[in-house]
C-alpha cells in the first residue's frame, strides 16, 4: 500500500456512517442523523483496497450566530482502524481534511466544530487538532423534597405529544440573549424527541395567554447510584423569563413524582441567567465527566468569547444516555 493511496480521504455517505460506526444500530443512527439530507457531514481515509483506516462524523446543527443564520458542527463519531503512531496519522489527516471541507466563515462553512471527546481521541485533537477545551461541564441537581418552588406564576404548563410551531419564535427570542443559539427546527426536535426507540421523552410546553415562553424535554434516566432521575435533555426559556422557568419546573416536578422518581438534573452553561436562578430554589451544582472541546475556525472567535456566549442544552452535547451527567 502506498502512503498516498492511504492518505486519500473523501465523503462518506449516511448509510456508510452508519455502518461504520457499528457500536450503534443502524436503527439508533437513522434517529441521530435526523430528517434532513444534508443534516450529516463525514469524511474517511481508506487503503489501497477501499477499507476505511480512519473516519470521523459530524451532524450539521442550524445555529445563530449573533443572528445570523449558520451551521455548526457537533462532532459524534471518530474511527480508526489503526493504533499506535499510525492510527494518530491516519486520524489527524482525516480531521484536518474535514476541517478544510466543512469549517470556515458562515454561510459557507462552518465557524465552530464542539463534541464531547472521549480521552483517546482528546489527546489528539488538544495536540495536532487545534482543539481546545470550552467547558469542564457541570450539572445541576436536586432532590425533589428539597426543591423550593414558591406560588406559581402565570403561566400554564402543558405536556404535548409533538413540538409546536411557535418554537421558531421561541429560538430568535433565545437568540437575543445569547450569541450564540442552537437553532433545531420543529422538524428535527421532533426527530430526535417523539416516537424514537430509545426511551419515551416528554415536552413540556409554558405559555403565557396562549403565547408560547418557554419548553422542557425530560426523560428518565439513572444516577451514579443506581437511583432514577429526571434528566433534563433540553431546555429554552428565553429572556430569562423566572415565572416561565418556575412554572416548567412545577410541571416537572409533578411529573417526577409520579414515576417515583426522587431527583431532577440539568445542564447549562454556567454563564447563562438561569444557572443562578435555579440555585436559588434548591438546586446544586456537581460535577460531571463531560467536557466540551471545540475548534473554532474563523479567527475572530475565541475560547472565552465562546465560553460565555455559547447556550446550548445536554441534547446539544450528546446524543444518548446521561451516564456521563454523573462522575
């Protein structure tokens, strides 16, 4: 085999991702890659003979990025065939080209590529890659006996079966207090949220006379002790709208304790309002093994800008399974 014949990389298909990365069923990757064609980006390096020696994946996230539309990249698979010197060869060549291919200056490319790397694959990406660390990720926590809700507000909390379409407004109005704002379509938050075989998910809707302030995504999941929790999986309440906040949690909390669960959990940069706000009725801060790395391609973007600018929920950081909420 030649270097250059295993040096070549290119495109990589959604029905090729999803073979490749067989620790998931082809069934789980339909459901992350999402609705839209376009809605994943990969790029492999193959030998002589057409075997993939190294790959990597991203899905394609519809953003704001100080309203204007963009896309950025939220890494979720990396493969090698390799080891040693020759799989960080392989691996590095592959995400330097999938950097020149899908990162850039919007609208053309991409400003920022995120992920929460495992640690083999951190070691290289923070020292050939480029890649720094954004976050060191904590969670917000609270046993229900101990959440401290005071009189409801004014609005009503409802579950629904599916997203509405108001929540395009909802992501513009987010977008006015963070620079930086995933910005899902109903099509795909409905994708990753309703009907998936992976667990039941429920949306929780706050609106205010009819207007839509706010929604929460909850599902059930486990602590580090084997007890069932409430994992918030994602949360938008724009304008740091407390009564809005409130009244999601309530409904929530009800929720909980009808499936006899005993703690609820959240994830949100520290930066944002509502970190504070929800200390201040009872939930606590601890630590998780989530870290976010990023590479941020124009250069007018910087780590600390990102850090304090960048909103985003768990569903924006991973696809499935809140084991690494805990430590």
């Amino acid at each position: 085999m030649t270097r250059a014949a295993a040096l070549e990389t290119e495109e990589f298909s959604r029905a090729e991702c999803a073979e490749l990365f067989s620790e998931r069923s082809p069934a789980f990757w339909s459901w992350a890659f999402g609705p839209e064609e376009d809605g994943v980006v990969a790029r492999v390096c193959r030998d002589e003979e057409g075997r993939v020696l190294a790959g990597l994946a991203a899905l394609r996230v519809p953003a704001l990025v100080e309203g204007q539309e963009a896309s950025l990249l939220q890494v979720v698979a990396a493969y090698s065939a390799l080891s040693g010197l020759q799989r960080e060869g392989r691996f590095v060549r592959v995400a330097e080209d999938f950097a020149r291919s899908f990162g850039g200056t919007a609208p053309d490319g991409a400003p920022l590529a995120y992920g929460v790397p495992t640690r083999s694959i951190w070691r290289i990406a923070k020292e050939r890659l480029s890649a720094k660390v954004m976050r060191t990720q904590d969670v917000l926590r609270v046993k229900l006996n101990r959440l401290q809700l005071p009189a409801s507000g004014d609005c009503q909390v409802e579950e629904v079966a599916e997203f509405p379409s108001e929540v395009d407004a909802l992501k513009l109005r987010q977008s006015e207090q963070s620079a930086i704002v995933c910005r899902h379509t109903v099509r795909a938050l409905n994708q990753r949220f309703v009907g998936t075989p992976f667990g039941e998910y429920r949306i929780a809707l706050a609106r205010r006379a009819g207007v839509l302030v706010g929604y929460a995504v909850f599902k059930v999941g486990q602590t580090e002790f084997g007890q069932r929790a409430g994992v918030i999986w994602d949360w938008c309440v724009p304008g740091s709208d407390a009564l809005a906040g409130l009244s999601l949690l309530d409904g929530l909390a009800a929720r909980a304790r009808s499936e006899l669960i005993s703690e609820l959990a959240l994830v949100l940069p520290d930066t944002q309002p509502d970190w504070v706000a929800l200390q201040k009725v009872g939930f606590r801060v601890h630590g998780s093994k989530l870290v976010v790395a990023a590479r941020h391609f124009p250069r007018q973007l910087t780590m600390r800008w990102l850090y304090h600018n960048f909103c985003y929920s768990l569903s924006d950081l991973v696809l499935e399974g809140p084991g690494e909420l805990y430590e």
